[in-house]
C-alpha cells in the first residue's frame, strides 16, 4: 500500500477474499458473516483507497444474501472476485488506452509519483516520441520506480527530479499527465506533492491531465481519511526539539484540473 497504485492493493485484496473458499461452514449465514468481516478489514486496512472500498463492497454486495447454500455462495463469491478483479484491470487498461491515444509526437510531459495507469499509457504511444519529467515523489521516492521502468521504454525520454524542482521544469512541459487516488464530489486526492505541483502548473497556464479507472470517482458512500505515515520516513534519526508530519496524500481542488481520463473517455471538470 505504501508503493503501489491502488488499482494493484484492490485486485490483490479481492483475490485474497478467495482464501474463504477453502474454509468449512456450517451454514450459508456462517461463510458470509466471515466474508463480511474479512472485506471489512481489508476495507479498513487503508481508509484512503475509493478503488479498494468499492471492491470490497462490490464482492459482499453480490454474494450476502444471494445464495441458498454454502457451496452456492462460494461459487458466487469466486465469479464475483473474477468480475470484480477484471472490472478494475479492464478499467486501468481503457482509462490508460484512452489517455494514450492524446499524445502528440514530440510532446514533453511531467508525471508526479509512480501513476501504472500513467506509465501504461506512455507505453502504449509506442509510435510517437515522447519526454518526460518523473517527480521522485519523496519521502519514498516512489517517482524512482516509474522513472526506472520508463527508462526501458525506447520511444521515452525520462528525467527524474525533486519535487521541488516542478516548478522549474513546468516552463519546458507541454502538459502534468497525473493518476489519481481518488476524486470525491469537487476534490482530487492523490499521492502527497500533487496539490504544489497542479498549483504551480496552474499558474504557468500548463494543462493538467488526471488519469484512472471510473470507479475512483466516487460521488457517495466514501468518506476519504488520510494516512499519516511514520516520521522515520522524513528522517531516520529521532526528532528532538520539532515535530514531524507525513502525510500519505494531498487534496487538489477539482477545478484547477483541465480534464480527466477514465475508461468512459475524457470529461472536463
């Protein structure tokens, strides 16, 4: 959860439901109060994640109370996980066709963190030549691993820079191709150093592009919580004398985004 994109937690989560399948019920109500508590706690595991809470959501709403024995419910929960798990890599994989069809040959991109929506789909523009700056995404440097992997890329240019240093690149960027974590009602929510880097790119009129699978834009029944991260992550020592603060993820106002990808296609906010 602390280096990979929330479409991957999800899928790994809903396949882990698929361990009840093994486990012996006395009763169909036995094996879904045990799937309701296990996607209850995986749900919990990070209140952050829209994508994991509507997986876990989607797999007990299509199996409690559907089922008239264990062994039905138990097929239902396995045809559920396989739908669920397809929607959201089938939804990850359009999102970024669709935001990779919008490339221009020659074109110079700036991406925040390490987006595999966002990385797909510069793989995907494989006949156009493109460049692009790779923000480090500190305090894990999690920017590092998608420079690394676009580097292996032959039609991508990659460099990699602080985050600090945004704003002094934005002037050379064609245009911030972004993913997202999450976006509820007029608010984006992604990793931590999003909100300076669109700010600034609003300013230097540079167009934001935010990328990601429909279900991440959540309209009810989702309530973002924050994660605070270890200070360790902000310096190895212990603090004396200041206090340190870490949060996981930053909130960006929806209307400083010029336009949005989703499987469905393009929207403006």
């Amino acid at each position: 959860m602390q280096t990979h994109s929330e479409s991957v937690v999800a899928v790994k989560a809903a396949r882990a439901l698929a361990d009840l399948l093994d486990r012996e019920y006395a009763s169909v109500e036995g094996f879904e109060l045990d799937l309701e508590h296990n996607a209850g706690a995986l749900r919990r595991a990070n209140l952050s994640h829209a994508l994991l809470h509507n997986a876990m959501s989607e797999v007990v709403d299509g199996v409690v109370g559907s089922a008239s024995t264990v062994e039905g419910a138990k097929s239902l929960t396995e045809a559920t996980i396989d739908r669920v798990v397809d929607r959201i890599e089938r939804g990850k994989s359009e999102a970024a066709r669709n935001l990779s069809g919008t490339f221009d040959a020659g074109e110079t991109l700036m991406t925040h963190e390490n987006s595999s929506t966002v990385v797909a789909a510069l793989e995907g523009a494989s006949d156009r030549p493109l460049s692009v700056f790779v923000t480090e995404a500190r305090p894990r440097f999690i920017g590092r691993i998608a420079a690394r992997h676009l580097a292996t890329v032959d039609h991508v240019d990659v460099t990699l820079i602080v985050d600090g240093a945004a704003g002094h690149f934005l002037r050379e960027v064609d245009r911030v191709v972004i993913g997202m974590n999450c976006i509820v009602e007029d608010t984006l929510y992604n990793r931590i150093g999003t909100f300076p880097l669109v700010a600034a790119a609003s300013v230097l009129d540079v167009p934001v592009w935010v990328v990601g699978t429909d279900w991440k834009v959540v309209e009810d029944g989702f309530a973002f919580e924050n994660e605070l991260r270890s200070p360790t992550e902000v310096v190895q020592e212990p603090p004396e004398g200041f206090a340190v603060r870490n949060p996981a993820y930053d909130a960006t106002p929806l209307d400083l985004i010029d336009t949005v990808v989703t499987e469905r296609g393009t929207w403006s906010p």
